[in-house]
C-alpha cells in the first residue's frame, strides 16, 4: 500500500466508470456513489450524502465556512482541493492534456468538459425544450429562460442578471473599474476573457469551425449559437408574442420592445437605448469617431455596416436582386423600398389630403405643396 501512495500507481479500477485508485478505501467509499446508498442527511436542507465527510464539507454551504486562504490574493476557499485548484490561476499550470486537439486545463474537470466538444456529448437535458448541454450548470442557466428567473440584482440601478458572474462584470462598470488594456489599440476591458477575445481582432485568430460550412468564428459561444442557423433550433420564445429566438440574450433584448425598458443611459445628452452597443455606436456621434477605413480612399465610417456598404461603390457589386423583375440593387434597403412598386404600398400619408408615397423624402417634397414652401 505505502508503495503505491508514493508512485501514484492505481490498481483499483471501477468497472462502471473506469476511474482509478491507489487505495481501496478511496476506491469502496467511490463505489457508494454508483449503489445510491446515502446515509448520511443534511439537517438543514435534507440533502442525502454516501460519505460522512461530504457531508461535513456540504455544510459549509450553509455556515458559509471557508477555512482556506490563497496567499496570493485573499481569495477563500471551503475545501483544501478548490484551493489548490486555484493556485494553478497565479502559477499558470495546466497538468491535464486532451489527447485528441493538445489543448491544456488546470483542472480534470475542465478536460473531461472539454472532451465533451469532441463527442457531442451533451448528457444533460432540459425537460422542457429537449436541448442537450453539455455541463449540468450550462442547463441549470438554460432553465431560467424558461423560468425567467433572475436572481442577481444591481443594488445600484437594480439591473437584474441570471448568473452571479454577469453582474460582477455589471458592478464593474458603476465602480469605473476596467484594469485590463489591449497593448495594441488601449482599449480597456473589465474581464481577462473578454480581453483574450477582443485580441483575436488584432490577431484575425478564430480557432472555432463550423462542421457543417466551415465558417470560423474566434469565440466558442459564437459557433455554439451559429450551429442554429443549420438545426433551425430556437429554443427561447417570447410569451407576450410568441416570437421565437436561438439565444437568451436575443430574447431578453427583444422583450425591452414590449416592457420599453431603455437601461442604457447617454452621459452627454441622456438619450437612452435599449441595447449598450446601440449606446456605443451611439457615442461616436460625440466623439466623432470613424474606427472602419476604407482601403481605397481612406474615407471613415463609425459602423461596419456602412463601410460595407460603401465599398459596393467602388465594387459595383449589386447583390441584391428583385425576384419579380430581376433588377439588381447594392443595398437591401433600396431592394426593399423598390418592391413597394410592385406591391403598391404606400406606408408614408400625408395629413393633409390623404396622398400616399413610398419614401419619406417624396412625402416631404409633397408637403410643401400644402406650406406654400417653393422647392429649391
């Protein structure tokens, strides 16, 4: 026995699920969790544990007793493995190797998550929609789509969040605090990984491919939410009208339009949005900031979309095309106001006699006729 704690060997091995041990009463207190037996309770909440020692740990949820201190950053921890599992944050070390792509982890859960992206493996899943996860507490948030459930609340401007780490970014931003800069473009971040992800824009990296049309993508959430395009899945659906989106963070937007709620809030001149990236293409307008060039003359744009739209001008390309008389156009706008031709729709009255246009700017040439306002 004493050799095999000092050389790591493990010649005990489940038969249920192929984990190892090096000593049989690790290896008998494991078989508990397969026979179900749990005769240990909780007096507090009732939960049942097989081990007399895991209950003493669960506990700790309820006294909130964290016994073990990083000496690195304070941070707490109520069992000796956590702590050690922290640890590998300030040393950087990542022990545990998927065999397949290389990638590294600091914990063995992690690996055995990862490997999960490898064989589809999803085992658990939501009773209500049927979609699979891959990590039970990815479905236990799932689940507060359906529930609406949102626990964590903004003490401050009383935002409300469904997970605890959304709203520690959140509280970051009434603290002013963003410690992480982009060395190549001074950006500021709050969160290491959203800066990991903002570096990919420099970089062009996107490790994440589509099996399906190959089409990459620099984040793992992105690619998750793509693959719906293909399964036509839209798991989140609005009560109010029944709209139905492929993420949460969709719907919840989507439900602003019935609620009116605008959090997003203009320092300058107060206007309010309801989405922060309309608030910051908003702030462009303040700061007058053109961050897309165009390659071929120079000329800024404070969106993409505009950039995008202005290189079909030195393309000529018309993507865009009628599917009642074949003409071609270059944006989806000029596409969708030519088709009020052929429908006969006239959205824009005029007030006064009752005259119908297809654009807006016609209806105000026509006001002018009722102003006595000569046209220039």
């Amino acid at each position: 026995m004493q050799t095999r704690i000092h050389t790591g060997a493990k010649t005990f091995k489940c038969e249920l699920c192929d984990d190892m041990f090096s000593q049989s009463e690790h290896f008998n207190k494991h078989m508990k969790t397969h026979t179900l037996v749990k005769p240990c309770k909780c007096d507090v909440c009732g939960k049942l544990y097989s081990q007399r020692g895991t209950l003493k740990l669960h506990m700790r949820v309820h006294t909130g007793e964290k016994p073990f201190k990083c000496e690195e950053c304070d941070a707490t921890f109520s069992r000796s493995d956590h702590l050690k599992e922290h640890m590998r944050v300030h040393s950087g070390e990542k022990p545990f190797k998927c065999n397949i792509c290389d990638e590294m982890f600091s914990q063995s859960g992690h690996l055995k998550w990862h490997k999960r992206t490898h064989t589809g493996e999803k085992p658990h899943k939501c009773e209500v929609c049927g979609i699979g996860f891959s990590r039970n507490g990815n479905l236990k948030m799932h689940m507060m789509i359906h529930t609406g459930e949102r626990p964590y609340k903004c003490e401050i401007c009383h935002r409300t969040f469904s997970q605890n780490g959304n709203l520690k970014l959140h509280m970051m931003i009434h603290a002013g605090g963003k410690p992480l800069k982009c060395d190549m473009c001074d950006e500021r971040f709050s969160h290491s990984g959203h800066l990991k992800t903002h570096i990919m824009i420099h970089t062009g990296e996107k490790p994440f491919r589509c099996e399906v049309c190959n089409k990459l993508f620099s984040r793992r959430g992105q690619l998750k939410v793509h693959r719906t395009i293909h399964t036509g899945e839209k798991p989140c659906k609005c009560e109010v009208c029944g709209a139905e989106f492929n993420r949460g963070g969709n719907l919840n937007v989507h439900m602003r339009k019935h609620t009116g709620e605008k959090p997003f809030n203009c320092g300058i001149c107060n206007k309010t949005f309801s989405q922060n990236g309309n608030l910051k293409l908003h702030m462009r307008i303040h700061t007058g900031e053109k961050p897309f060039k165009c390659e071929i003359c120079d000329e800024r744009f404070s969106r993409s979309g505009y950039l995008k739209m202005h290189i079909i001008n030195h393309t000529g390309e018309k993507p865009f095309k009628c599917e009642v008389c074949n003409q071609m156009f270059s944006q989806s706008g000029q596409l969708k106001v030519h088709r009020k031709i052929h429908t006969g729709e006239k959205p824009c009255k005029c007030e006064v006699c009752g005259a119908g246009f297809i654009r807006i700017r016609n209806l105000k040439v026509h006001l002018k006729i009722h102003s006595g306002e000569k046209n220039s």
